[in-house]
C-alpha cells in the first residue's frame, strides 16, 4: 500500500498555502510488497506544462518511507504528484479524481494522474478591521421595504407594472422570445432601509450588501443604464446618501454591487432603444462607448452576456471602460461612489472580468483605506479557468474574498443527503487548502442569494434542517451573509420567485428567534471569530469540528441524518459520549 495525505501533518508540513520561499515537506508511505527501489516528487508550475519545474529525489528515512522538500520561487499555482519506481516498473501517486485533497491513490499511467494542487502567494492578505467579523444582510431593494409614507412607489416606470400587494408574487411579462416586456415592482426604497436599520442592527446585523442600485430598466438592475445616477424608483441621490449616513451613525457598514462585465442594451452607453440622448454604441460606430463593445455585425448582432440580447457585454481589454469604472479622476465611478462613503464592492461575475482589471479596481479602492473587495465566483476561485484562461484574482493585490457558493453547496448537499460527513469533510479540507489562509478565514459565506432557490424551499420547508445549515453559516469561518427574508422563513423557487417582498408583520418568529441567538453567539464567543482555528473531521454518520485560539477550544458535533445518533469524541477532558437527535447540532466546550 502506497500512502499520502494532503491534510496530515505527518506527510505534508505545513498544511495548505504557505508564502514564497517557504520549506513545503513531503512524506510518502510504502509497504516492503511494493518493492519501492526510488521516489521522486514532481512538481509542475501553473500553464509550464512542457516540463516540471523540479524534479526532486525523495530520500528514504525508513523502511518505506520517503521524504523530499520544495521551495517555491514565485507566487502562483503548483501542482505536484510522486513518481514511484519498483522492481516490477513505475507506478504513479496523486489526488483522487476531481481535484480533492487528502488520501489519494496509485495511477498505473502518467497521462491519468491527477496532480495535488499547492497555492504558493507573495504578500500577506489583510482586510479591513470592520469586514473580518462582520455579518452581512443582503438586500434586493426593490424587495425589501418602501419608506414612502404614503406607501407610494418613486417614479414608476413606462412598460412596467406594480403590484397590487406586497403579498402578491413575483411574476415577469414576456413575449414569444422569451424576452422580459414588462418588469415589475414592489416599490423598496433607500427610506424604507433606512425605517428598519434599527431592526437589523438589533437582529445582530453589522454590514449591508444591497443588489444594484444604479438606473436601470429592470428591477434586478443588471442591465446598468447609468453608472453615475442612482435609479429614480429607489430615491434620490439625497436619500442614497442619506442611508450613507444612517448606516455609519448605526455603527454599520454597506457594499454596493459593481456590474461591470455588461450594461442594458437600452443604456447611455449603448443606447440600442434611443432613450437617452447621447449617441450610443448601437447607434454610431463614432460614440464614445463604441471601444466597450464587440460586434458581428452592426448594429444588431453582438456579443451579449450568455447570449441575451438585453445585455451587451462590455470588450474585457477596454481600456476606455476600465478608465471610466476605476480611473483615477473623481468621477470614474468607484471614485465617484466610494467617494461618498461606500464601505466596498462586490463584483458581479468577477471571473468574466480580466485580472488587471480587478487589479486596477482594487489599486483605486487602496487609496481610501479599509475597503473590501468582493468577487462573484461561483466554483474554488483559488484555480478558477474561465474563457480558457486561468484566473489570477486571489494574489494578494485583487480580491481579498470570494462569494462562497461551494460551501453552500456542501452545506445543502450534506442536509439533503447528497453527501456523508465524509465527503463534506473532504471537500471543506480542499478549499482550506487552496485558498490562501485569509481568503478562507473571510470569504463571503451565504446558504442563499438572489440567484439561488430560497433556502428553505430547497430543504423541503424542514425547520430542522435550516435551524443546521443557520448553525453551520453562522459557526464555520468565514463573513456570513444573509439572503434578506431568509432569516425569517421565506420560501421561493427559482428566479423570479425567490425576489418575493418581505413578509413584514408576518414573519416566522421561531426561525427569526433562533437566528439572532445564532447571531448573539457569534459575536458573544471568541471563537467564531475568524481568527479561530478550524480542524474537522467525520466521525460515524456525523460531522465534528474544533474550533480553537490560543489554551481554548470547543467541540462543534452534528447530526446530519434523520435517526438519532450516538458518537463518542475527545475532549481535553477524555472521551465523552455525545448523543445526537435528527439533525441536531451541539457545542461541547472543552
């Protein structure tokens, strides 16, 4: 038997992504049947696959055991895997299939094995202090509360309809295309985050995420039509920055939603409808806004984001565009914006946008001090291809962290019994492994967004198994974000029908009660801060998991199936028994 762990110490040290220069040792197990006459490790740079990088004697400390170090020069991916001679030939040791790390296994043939990846980065990562316990609520504007008084909708808009009732749901108009005609709205608006800060602040809220908040003709927001002026449904430009204001007296912070891949193929830039009075792309190749775009044919055909025609994508090496988002004149718009008190961005689909260009957005956001930068990425950013190329925006001068859709991915999976404990415990090891530590420990964790099916709704309206997915959000490391309504039992299906209004009066008061004790926890216990340390592992039908800082510790123990179980774990006291109902979770301080 040939043997090799990614996440033990006893065969790699240190555990996961170590800065440049830094010894990474190696240890690789045989048993004396093998008859192992030599070891290498092989270590392969990221998009240098032409030849390895090293090649590296492994030398045998004992009987069947081999041990070799590398130091990494340069910042970036590598990928490495054991070269292993025998009397008998040649046999190969790497990752399981699809990239995990952990025990591996032996490949008879080079061309199927697949390597372990090792993240080597230059710089120490830092975030802002406010960001790295903070608790985010996600709020779709549109869906979350009119401040009006009266109860009246700001400047409807032509070709559009608003409902009857709050109560009524979500629905879109579209014609034999398949094309949204006419959009609809409820009428939430900067007053009406402003009326319920207090709420949320008291909930144990410390940061809001507001959904695109720019013209548009939508109500999503997506198709920008004005970068520099806020949508006239939402308020004025008084009222946005009176929020700026409400926020930070609340103690609060806010991030905004930068969607800078696309724009709405009826925007000034654009202007495909003739809406707005200056000469669009669509209209003359001499516009100004010409260079954002790519197309086939003018003026009708043209790249579009996915394929929809409401939405044409902006050229990523623009440089004209880059200048007009992250330029450094006061009126570029991260300037602009940032400039009046937003705390951050996060990027909409920041795998389709190019490095430099995070690059450049984040230099510009340096220059204010203690903002965040946020990227969408739906998959492990750490290795990210998209469009063939492999993504750079996890150096320590892009991104400073990613939505963290595969965690709640694990986490559903895992209710649902899609996945065991062990398989959960896999995975979440991957990712620690991959992500440099202080993306891991911050990343931008949710269990539901605007662009997913209500939570609730995906666990079959189990209360028991979302009081558990809230208990692993709110106790794994990592900046929790709250899908506005999520907290208070809405259900949905997909889009647009997880957009529904919020139940105002009519919440789940048993799901919001446990919620906020979940959210007093996490600021009360000092460790579920982010710089608590995490080790897990699967033990029977259930998941346990340490966190840890410093002499102190504490046992989180859960139960994901729906029978009971009895485990036995060790605590510094020695073992203790640990009986679980279905899907419960305890903590069991140490």
């Amino acid at each position: 038997m040939v043997k090799f762990d990614s996440f033990d110490k006893n065969f790699k040290v240190p555990f996961g992504p170590t800065k440049i220069l830094t010894k990474q040792s190696f240890f690789i197990q045989t048993r004396d049947e093998e008859q192992v006459t030599k070891a290498e490790l092989v270590v392969y740079q990221d998009e240098h696959w032409e030849h390895p990088e090293e090649i590296i004697p492994m030398q045998q400390r004992s009987n069947g055991h081999y041990q070799a170090s590398f130091y990494a020069s340069q910042a970036g991916l590598y990928f490495y895997f054991f070269h292993l001679y025998t009397a008998d030939g040649e046999m190969y040791y790497g990752c399981v299939d699809g990239g995990y790390g952990g025990v591996g296994q032996v490949y008879q043939e080079r061309s199927a094995v697949q390597m372990y990846q090792l993240t080597v980065f230059a710089d120490d990562y830092v975030v802002p202090e406010w960001y790295a316990d903070a608790i985010f609520y996600h709020i779709f504007v549109d869906r979350f509360n009119n401040g009006n008084l009266d109860g009246h909708v700001n400047e409807p808009k032509a070709d559009s309809f608003i409902y009857g009732t709050h109560e009524d749901l979500p629905y879109y108009v579209k014609n034999e295309q398949g094309e949204i005609v006419r959009w609809d709205f409820y009428g939430g608006n900067f007053k009406g985050i402003i009326q319920k800060l207090p709420v949320l602040k008291e909930m144990g809220f410390t940061a809001l995420y507001l959904s695109p908040i720019f013209e548009s003709r939508s109500n999503h927001r997506y198709d920008t039509g004005n970068y520099l002026k806020v949508d006239g449904v939402l308020g004025t430009l008084q009222d946005f920055d009176d929020l700026i204001k409400a926020v930070h007296q609340a103690g609060m912070h806010v991030i905004l939603d930068g969607v800078f891949n696309h724009v709405g193929a009826d925007s000034m830039y654009f202007n495909a409808t003739g809406r707005y009075p200056e000469i669009g792309a669509a209209q003359d190749p001499a516009s100004p806004y010409y260079d954002w775009f790519s197309f086939k044919k003018f003026p009708t055909e043209y790249v579009s984001w996915w394929g929809v025609a409401d939405l044409p994508a902006i050229r990523k090496d623009s440089k004209s565009f880059q200048n007009f988002i992250a330029g450094k004149t006061s009126s570029s718009v991260i300037n602009y914006w940032t400039g009046r008190g937003v705390d951050g961005w996060r990027l909409d689909v920041a795998d389709e946008l190019t490095d430099e260009f995070i690059f450049k957005i984040r230099r510009r956001l340096e220059e204010y001090g203690n903002k965040i930068l946020v990227g969408e990425v739906w998959e492990d950013a750490s290795h990210k291809i998209a469009y063939g190329k492999r993504r750079h925006y996890l150096q320590a001068n892009g991104l400073q962290a990613v939505m963290n859709y595969p965690l709640r991915q694990l986490i559903i999976d895992l209710l649902t019994g899609k996945i065991t404990p062990v398989t959960m415990v896999q995975q979440y090891l991957t990712l620690k492994q991959n992500y440099p530590p202080a993306i891991f420990d911050h990343n931008f964790n949710n269990i539901g967004t605007h662009d997913t099916k209500r939570v609730l709704s995906i666990l079959a309206e189990d209360l028991q198994k979302l009081k558990l997915a809230f208990f692993l959000l709110l106790t794994l490391p990592g900046v929790p974000c709250i899908y506005y309504g999520d907290e208070v039992g809405m259900t949905g299906g997909a889009d647009p029908d997880n957009r529904r209004f919020y139940p105002w009066s009519k919440e789940n008061l048993v799901i919001k009660s446990w919620v906020k004790q979940l959210l007093d926890q996490r600021h009360a216990d000092p460790l579920l801060k982010n710089d608590a340390a995490i080790t897990m592992k699967a033990q029977e039908n259930c998941l346990v998991y340490q966190r840890s800082k410093g002499e102190e510790s504490e046992l989180f123990v859960l139960n994901p199936t729906s029978t009971e179980q009895k485990i036995t774990v060790q605590t510094k006291k020695g073992m203790q028994e640990v009986c679980l109902a279905a899907y419960e979770p305890k903590i069991i301080s140490e």
